[in-house]
C-alpha cells in the first residue's frame, strides 16, 4: 500500500503540493479542535470525577485519541509530501 502512495506523490509536483497543503490543513484542524476537546474533557473528569466518566467522558476521551490517530496520519502524509518535494528539488 506505502508503494501505491509513493508513486502517486511521485507522479506530478503540483499534485504532491496539493495533498501537502489538504494534509497540512486536515493535521492544522484536528490538532485544535482536540486540544479544545480534550481540555474541555479533562476538566469535565476533574471536576464531576466518577459521574463523569459514566456519562460518557471516558468514551468521548477514546474517541479523542482515536482523532490523535488522524492527525498523526495527515502529519505523515505531509512529512512524505516534504520529502518527495525536497527530493525533487534537491536532485542533480
């Protein structure tokens, strides 16, 4: 599967630009909104404590984490974008 993405970023400059940019935005986004989440979050546990956590705070805690996963993927697809520009431009 890395190899299909590979060739793709390989096909066209312009096209890796733009997955860049779409991966940068996607990993921009998540990262805020889940520090919002997630601070909103810990606070909620902290301050109602067991309750909390069976209304459904631990549960939306998972799903926070499971957005962590997201954004850890765009920032990698960023990451191989970067390379495969720097590469490109850095070739003799």
């Amino acid at each position: 599967m890395f190899e299909i993405v590979v060739r793709l970023l390989h096909v066209h400059a312009a096209l890796t630009f733009v997955i860049m940019g779409v991966a940068f935005t996607a990993f921009s986004l998540q990262t805020v909104e889940i520090f919002h989440m997630l601070s909103a979050n810990l606070d909620f546990i902290a301050r109602h404590g067991a309750v909390a956590l069976m209304e459904g705070a631990a549960r939306q805690f998972v799903g926070l984490l499971a957005g962590l996963v997201g954004a850890l993927v765009s920032y990698l697809v960023f990451k191989a974008c970067e390379r495969v520009l720097v590469d490109r431009m850095t070739r003799r």
